[in-house]
C-alpha cells in the first residue's frame, strides 16, 4: 500500500508546509483571504464590513465557506471510491498546480477582469486545501494533528513544553515525544508561511503551483516505490 511507503515525519511536515504557503499566498496576493482555515475568512469579512465601504469583495469573502464544505464532502466521496489513502491529496496537488497556471496564464487573456481572476485562483485554492482537511479529519492517524491550522498544536506543545519545564526530558519521556512532533507540524506550517509570503509577494498567486508540485512528487514517490517492492 502506497500508505506504508511515506513517512508520518515527512507527510506531518510536508502537508503543515503546504497549509502555511497556501493560506499566506492567498492573503498576502488573494485580498487577505485565507484559503487553509477559512473560518478566519469571517473576522477579515466583519472588519472590512465595518471598517470599510460595504464592498462586494467583501461579501466575496463567505463564499469560502460553502466552497471548503463542497471540499470536504468531496473529500469523503473520494475516500469511499479509493482505498489509497493518498489519493485525496493527490487530487489537492492537481489542483493546486491547476490555480497556479491559471493564475499564470489567465492575466494574458484580454477583457478578464483582474479581481475576477485572483477570486477564481483563491476559491480553487480553497477547493484544493478543503480536501487536505478532509484527509486530516479521515485519517487522523497519518499526521502528528491537524496540518492546517495551529492552535490545537500549540496548545498541546505548550502543554508538553509545561511538563517538560517541571519534570524535565528523562522524567517525562512522553511529553518530550509529543512535543517533538508538534514542533514538525508547527515548523512546517511556519516556513510554508515565510516561503509562500515570498514567492506570492514575486508570483503572484501563480506561486502555488509550488505546494502542488510537492504535493503530487511525495504521491508519486510512494508509487514508485510500492511498485518497486511489488516486483
């Protein structure tokens, strides 16, 4: 099974990776729009709501919601049609690529309104990271946690950095375990961050192709290897 051929480490690091480019591309070069937890998407709605002219960009905000919820039960279907696991986060890096030609190639086409064009990227991109969360919800156990949003894991790395503190690495083994992976998956999602706010702020939305190439090169690693032990 192409399972068994990834590293939990590098998928934990990995997806977090992803999560943090993806959401910081989109805010930084999408109208401050979060792709990967998009219920921030309803604090950046109220403040421009009240802050601001009521303006449709605003409004177009929401429209993240039902998209991520189209995601997510997508994301089930594909978990009932596929025994593979990673198939769903295969379909998100196809995606992913998808946004980043589009984002690329769409600005040449005369008489495409700009806004247009970044909303078209960032719901796709939503469409893409809707399914990662899905992935995280259906199969807990093949991360650290949850790979796109980080307070459950800061959380729990304080908890653990708590009895770290008080007990001390060799007198509490299982803090120390815990806390080790919570810095994978808070560390990953924190470069993602740094990368995807440089190359969006040079890219463009089309910089998250980036994260979708990662994405379909790790599935297709675990393919060839499952193939070679196959044989």
């Amino acid at each position: 099974m192409i399972e068994q051929q990834h590293s939990i480490n590098w998928v934990t690091f990995l997806l977090a990776w992803v999560a943090g480019f993806c959401d910081t591309a989109t805010f930084v070069a999408g109208d401050n729009i979060f792709s990967a937890h998009v219920t921030g998407n309803f604090i950046v709605f109220a403040a421009q709501v009240v802050t601001e002219t009521n303006s449709m960009s605003s409004w177009l905000k929401l429209l993240t919601f039902p998209v991520f919820v189209v995601a997510v039960m997508m994301g089930g279907w594909l978990a009932e049609r596929s025994q593979r696991k990673y198939r769903i986060l295969y379909t998100e890096g196809i995606i992913l690529i998808f946004v980043g030609i589009a984002a690329f190639l769409l600005p040449m086409i005369k008489g495409i309104d700009e806004k247009a064009i970044v909303y078209f990227a960032v719901l796709v991109s939503v469409l893409g990271m809707g399914l990662q969360n899905a992935f995280g919800k259906l199969y807990a156990k093949e991360t650290f946690g949850p790979t796109t949003m980080m307070t459950g894991n800061v959380t729990q790395a304080s908890l653990d950095m708590g009895n770290l503190i008080r007990k001390g690495i060799t007198g509490d083994g299982l803090s120390w375990a815990s806390f080790k992976k919570q810095l994978i998956t808070i560390g990953g999602f924190l470069a993602g961050c740094v990368i995807g706010a440089m190359l969006s702020k040079w890219l463009g939305l089309s910089a998250i192709i980036v994260p979708g190439v990662a994405i379909v090169i790790c599935y297709l690693q675990g393919e060839s290897a499952e193939f070679a032990v196959k044989k």
